[in-house]
C-alpha cells in the first residue's frame, strides 16, 4: 500500500534519510523507532509531503505521491495525522475541530458532520467535552480529540509523530489505548513512538532507523528478544534501562 | 465667564450657523473615517494575502506598497492625489463629480471628500495589513500544518484557521489603528474636505471664538473616539478557546 524506493532527504549536509527502501502492507501497524534526530519523524511526514523528498519516490497504491496529476490536497485527505504537539485548533471547540475537514472538504452539511463528530468523540471516550476548547482539555484528552480529528475525513493511512512524547505520564494509556481500538481495522498505521510497549503489544512490525537509515525491519517479537543490529541492541538498551551509560553492554 | 481679559462666549459656537457647520463637519469626519476604515480594510485583506500567499513578485508588489505608504506623510499624500491624481482622470468624469449628485437621497460625496476618502483608505490600509501579519505570524507554525495535513488549500487554511486567530491576536492594535484614521482626518482639510476643523476654523474667522470652537471640536473628536473604541472593542472576535486558558473541570 505505501512503498518507498530508494529515497533520499537532505537538511543541507545532513543526509536525513539514507537509501529508504520500506513498503507497508494495508492495515498494517508498523512501529518506527530510534534515537532522537535519527530521522524517523521526517519519515513519515514524507509521506503525506510536510516533507519534500530529494531523490527516489514514494507510491501509494501503486501511484506516486509526485504524479502532478494527483491534486497533493486530495491526496492529504486520505491520510490522517497525528502531531506530537496536537496542534488543535483553539479557536474551535472539540466538536468543531473534528467538523472542519469534514463540512469543508466533503461537503458534509452541519447536521451530518455533527453526528459523525459526536460519533468519533464517543470511540476516543470523549463524548462529554464536545463544546469544550482545547486549552479546556487536559494533554491526554487533546491529543484524543486531535485523533478523532485525523479520523474525520475517514483515512486509508493514519500517521502518528510521536503522540504521548508532550504528554505527563499519567496521561499516556488513555492516548495508546484509543491508538490499540483503532489498529487492525483496516486502517495502515505507521507509529513513531518510544512507547516500546505499544510496539511489542500492537504493532505487526518495527522499524529500526539511526542515521536515516533502516537498519532493521522485523516482527516484535523478533526485534525485542534478539535485534541484530548492535545499534538496534544498544537503543534498546539504554530505552529500557535508561541508567545505563551509552555503549556499555549487559 | 473670563480669562485673562477673554470673554468667553460659547453660544458663538453652539447656536445658528456656526453649530450648523460643526453639526455638518461631525457628519463628513464620520462619513470620511467610516468611508475610508471599510475600504482601509478591504485593502488590507488583499495585502495580507499577497504577502502571505501570493507568488513571488506580488509579494514584492505588497511590500513595497507597504513601505511607500507608511514612510511617507498622510499630509502629502493627501496633497499628492489630490493637486497629482484628480488631474489623471477624464475631463468628463471630473466634471461629473464636481457637478454633485444624489445617491440614495443623500449627498454624493464632493471630489475633495472622495480624494480624501481615497488616500485616508490607500493610507491606513499600509498599517491594517502590518496589524494583520503581525497577528498572522504569532499563530504557530503547527496551527498551518495541522490544517494543511487535513487537505485544506492555502486560501482555506488561512480563511478557516489561521485569520481567526491572527484577528484575535492582533484586534488592539487594530483598533489602535481605526482611532488613528479617525485622528488623522483633520489633515484632510488642507484639501477642503468640510470636516469638524475645517469647520472649526471657519467659526474662528467669522466671530474669532476659536478657543471655543477649538474647545468644543475636541470635545467631539474625545466623544467620537471614545465610542468608536467601545464598539470596535465590543466586536472582538476572540472566540472563547483564545480568551481563557481555564480549565472547564
């Protein structure tokens, strides 16, 4: 469903991403992972164009995202994103949030994109906040609100940038639980998150990046109990043992 | 009452003819000042928009317009259009609009209100649309991705999320700069529009009570301007989310 062919990114003399060769099947749920600056946000935002890509390609559905003949908005229509920071709109009540996109871009008439509005608050356990703005939500619920918002336009792909790295700790299960209800339902996820949990629990595959390179592609299982890269053994190192030095081995 | 030896007489002022003309200049400040703020704005929106979202050239065409009228004296400008820009029309359409005609059973504005109208408004839009981007560029970057992540064009991104905010970000300064139009207006008498101290001077030449007439004119334009100040700021459009940062529970 999403494939990328040998794509290269640069920020000036950084090469960012580094021969990315990747492919995800439909409604799968892939974990990206790695140390921070590694590149694996600029990954994802690839694939929506937040970010430009300098060489290669990427397909979805067997289509370029570049084919000029494909408007780049209706593209973003059918790829939910999910920002680290939220990015709710404040000037908008929950409820209105979710409606924007819906009343705008498909047409949908108040009453209608309403009912769905209230129907998506009710699967990300929100249904009491409708009329609440942002800066009236804690965190955890924000984020759940900016889920439901990225559901609006019902997408083929949900895209996730680090969604519990802003939050307090207490808030981060109720965000991964709405992620766990949404995944295997047909929607492709792509999740990059610290949350190793999650990763082990609900995803089919992770994905290893450092240095803008996939450096291991493999099943949870596979990858936590024995990753074979040694910089794959040494994140998870100092991620689940986070007093450890770096390089130090067990 | 006396001062100094000067005998004050305000019913020099404020009876017959002499409050007849500071009755008529309160009626063209306003018509000039409200005139001039709607077509201010409308300009300003345009401005706004190309510097924003328009492409390379008319964002240059935007700046530059910017720095020309807000670096250069209301006064001058005034004088500019109206000895150097009337001339540039057709004889036909000068004498058309010297010739005064009715428009909705009021009086069509005189060339010296509609020039006046003109560079107030070409004036004050320069400053609206610095207002306005300044308001633009305090809305975070992530308010413009999250909505282009959603498949909102530029146009819709700007119209839906991002002016709301800019507008409530920036609506002090913004009515800041409708008191200044309303402020600046007396300039306009150096091209004979008939307002409030164009007025006033007029009393001062006919009966020589100038500090009354002075006196009374600032009255009005406090009068004015405090009005103007209390609706504009009633209007607010800050929505209820911008407000308060109160937790609701």
């Amino acid at each position: 469903m999403i494939r990328f062919n040998n794509v290269q990114k640069h920020f000036g003399d950084l090469h960012v991403l580094k021969d990315i060769e990747l492919e995800v099947a439909k409604g799968e749920v892939v974990v990206i992972c790695g140390p921070s600056g590694s590149g694996k946000s600029t990954l994802i935002r690839t694939i929506n164009r937040l970010e430009s890509i300098d060489g290669g390609d990427i397909l979805i559905d067997g289509h370029s995202i570049y084919d000029a003949s494909r408007s780049l908005n209706a593209q973003r229509q059918q790829i939910g994103f999910v920002f680290q920071q939220f990015n709710l709109y404040p000037h908008l009540t929950a409820l209105e949030n979710i409606t924007l996109a819906p009343r705008h871009l498909a047409g949908l008439g108040k009453q209608e994109a309403s009912d769905l509005a209230l129907g998506l608050l009710e699967q990300v356990g929100l249904s009491d906040k409708s009329r609440h703005y942002p800066s009236q939500l804690s965190g955890g619920q924000q984020q759940r609100v900016a889920i439901a918002r990225a559901l609006a336009l019902k997408p083929k792909i949900l895209l996730f940038d680090e969604p519990t790295s802003a939050l307090d700790p207490e808030m981060i299960g109720e965000v991964l639980g709405v992620m766990k209800s949404l995944a295997h339902h047909g929607i492709t996820m792509l999740v990059v998150t610290h949350e190793m949990g999650f990763a082990r629990e609900v995803a089919d595959r992770v994905v290893f990046i450092d240095r803008g390179q996939i450096l291991e592609s493999a099943a949870p299982q596979a990858f936590f109990s024995n990753p074979a890269h040694p910089r794959a053994r040494q994140f998870l190192n100092q991620l689940l043992s986070p007093l450890h030095l770096a390089g130090e081995t067990v | 009452m006396s001062l100094g030896g000067y005998h004050f007489d305000w019913s020099a002022v404020l009876s017959g003819q002499p409050l007849d003309w500071l009755l008529h200049g309160m009626g063209v400040t306003l018509e000039l000042t409200l005139l001039a703020g709607v077509m201010a704005t409308l300009l300003a929106l345009v401005l706004l928009s190309l510097r924003l979202a328009g492409p390379r050239p008319l964002q240059w065409i935007g700046a530059g317009y910017i720095t020309l009228f807000r670096n250069t004296p209301l006064a001058v400008q005034l004088l500019f259009w109206y000895f150097g820009g009337v001339v540039w029309l057709p004889e036909s359409a000068r004498n058309w609009l010297n010739a005064g005609h009715q428009l909705f059973g009021i009086g069509f504005p005189s060339t010296e209100l509609l020039v006046g109208i003109w560079s107030m408004g070409l004036f004050t839009a320069a400053f609206l649309a610095e207002e306005l981007r300044a308001g633009v560029r305090a809305v975070p970057q992530g308010q413009l991705e999250a909505a282009r992540s959603q498949g909102f064009s530029q146009w819709q991104s700007l119209r839906l999320v991002i002016l709301p905010q800019a507008l409530a970000h920036a609506w002090q300064p913004l009515v800041g700069q409708y008191l200044n139009l309303l402020k600046n207006s007396p300039l306009a008498m150096s091209i004979a529009v008939t307002e409030i101290m164009y007025q006033t001077s007029q009393i001062e030449s006919f009966n020589f009570h100038g500090i009354e007439a002075y006196a009374v004119a600032s009255v009005i334009y406090l009068l004015l301007g405090v009005v103007l100040s209390a609706v504009l700021t009633s209007l607010n459009p800050s929505p209820a989310g911008l407000r308060s940062n109160r937790r609701a529970d």
